[in-house]
C-alpha cells in the first residue's frame, strides 16, 4: 500500500503628517487632518481592518471528537478521487492500528462511498439525537447515500445543499477519530467553500488524471484550497499509465506526467502514481477496496 501511505506524510505602518490643509470643494471647504497615529493605534487600526475583512465569514469550529481532517478533491469529476479517499482512510487505519479513522462523503449530488465501502441502510440515532456513522472494515462512514434511495436524484437547490452539509458537519456522533477523510465533490463550488471555512482542516489532496482538461480543473482546485487558507498536501496522478496484462505494453491513455508538471508548477510534491487497473476497478465495485482486500497486491504497493 505504498502509494496510500505515502498519502500519510504530511508531511507597522507609521502614518507621518503636518497640520490640518484645507481644500476648497464647490464652495466650500473640506478639512482634511492628517495625523501622526502611535504604534498602539496602528496595531488597532489593522485589526479593525482584520475585523472588517472577516465580516460574514463563518467561524472555524472542530468537528467534535476529531482530531485530524484531511480533504481529498478533485477539481474535475470521474478521476478516481472517491477511490482515493476510500483506499487513503483504509491505508490509515492499516498502518496506525492504534487510530480511530472515520470517512464522511460530502458529495451529495454523486455519494460513492456507500457501494465503494459495501454499506446500506440508514444511521442510527444516538441519545443526544446524532446520526451514527456505519461501519465496515475498521472504518466509520457517513454519506448522504446512507439517507437517501440509491437511485433517487438529489434535485435540490443551494440552501438545501448546505444545510445538508452542515447535518454532515454537526450531526454526526463520530466518537473518537484520529483521523476525518472527507471525500469532497467535483469543483470549487458552495460545498467546498462551506467545508474549508467551517472546520479547521490538516490538508488537502488533489487527484487528477495526467490529462489536461483535468489538469486544468486540478489547478484551479488546488489555487480554490490556498486562498482559503487550507494546506495542499500534494497531488495523486490517478490512472497514470495502462499495461496490457498478456503483452506488458505500456500505454499512456492520458497522457504522461501531466500531473508531475503541474505539482512542479504548484510547487507541490507528487505523492503517488496509481496505475489504470481492473484489480482497482473490480475491487471498487464490489465494496472490496484494494488496500483491504488485496494488500499483498502490487496496486497495493504502489
């Protein structure tokens, strides 16, 4: 499980002036005073400007019980980041057997988890009235698959989806995490603002194909977590290359290394190539991630 578990290192302004100057305006005049401000008053000045600046944006509050967030993201969809997510908190909780890792899908519109983690059936409810995460394979798991059917469309507008986010926030009784994987929507939308500006978050990873189109989106969602102020972990080149199992060619579908230059452009580390494998595929689809069912594997490993 090299690839996932390489996943795991995160690694005075002084104001001079003279006296008062009067400017004529239509008329009449307008005193304007220029004054010489203190260092006491410039420190009080900057943060009421801070003040001002912060205006209307939500506090930043843990989520109970978790001690660590790491947000896996993709800035295009279909790139393999819910994969990611899935083998990354598994990857976790095989090499730390003493830690607790929990799973939330916040993609409310695609939520993958549920199969991905072979789970179905609704979350119980605790004393204090808070969902309980399901759990399969070490790991507890909130999704909004788990309160909807698994056909029904979520056709819902703006403020519905938010306060479904904040339900997956605020209303879960997680326990006792050391780590939170939070597998994120496609884009830099309303979810992903919500998400970064409410809880504090460790890092960020993205997952992109080599391809450019998605290389696009990769840097535009990795640019979207820095001007929040949420540390970029690095990025995962998912899909990387294809080997033909009977002749062991190797083909780049893709594309070579896009994601490679892109990290260098970011000045981003790679933390890992994943090849385009039916083991992963299958594994995914049968609720058998790779890292648990196949350990020894060389998708495994890498």
């Amino acid at each position: 499980m090299g690839v996932w578990l390489r996943l795991l290192v995160f690694g005075g302004v002084s104001l001079r002036g003279c006296g008062g100057a009067c400017v004529p305006l239509g008329g009449s005049r307008l005193l304007i005073c220029r004054r010489q401000f203190s260092g006491a008053e410039s420190e009080t000045l900057k943060q009421r400007r801070s003040q001002i600046m912060s205006r209307g944006l939500p506090k930043q509050k843990p989520i109970e019980g978790v001690k660590q967030v790491i947000v896996v993201a993709s800035g295009k969809g279909g790139v393999g980041k819910s994969t990611t997510a899935v083998n990354l908190a598994l990857a976790l909780a095989a090499n730390e057997l003493s830690k607790a890792v929990g799973l939330l899908d916040v993609d409310v519109y695609g939520p993958s988890i549920p199969k991905m983690m072979n789970l179905k059936g609704n979350p119980e409810l605790s004393q204090s009235n808070l969902m309980r995460p399901l759990l399969n394979y070490g790991i507890a798991c909130m999704s909004m698959g788990f309160l909807v059917e698994e056909t029904a469309p979520l056709v819902w507008r703006g403020l519905m989806v938010m306060s479904a986010i904040e339900k997956l926030l605020r209303q879960v009784d997680w326990g006792q995490l050391d780590y939170l994987v939070v597998d994120m929507p496609p884009g830099t939308g309303d979810v992903q603002l919500s998400v970064s500006q409410n809880i504090p978050i460790s890092g960020a990873v993205i997952v992109s194909t080599p391809q450019d189109i998605a290389l696009m989106d990769a840097h535009r969602g990795a640019e979207m977590f820095r001007k929040v102020h949420v540390p970029v972990l690095g990025l995962v080149q998912n899909m990387s290359v294809f080997q033909c199992p009977k002749c062991k060619h190797k083909t780049h579908i893709f594309g070579a290394d896009g994601a490679r230059r892109l990290a260098r452009t970011l000045d981003l580390d790679i933390l890992g190539d994943i090849p385009l494998h039916l083991n992963i595929r299958e594994a995914s689809d049968t609720g058998q991630p790779i890292v648990f069912s196949q350990p020894e594997s060389d998708e495994s490993s890498l």
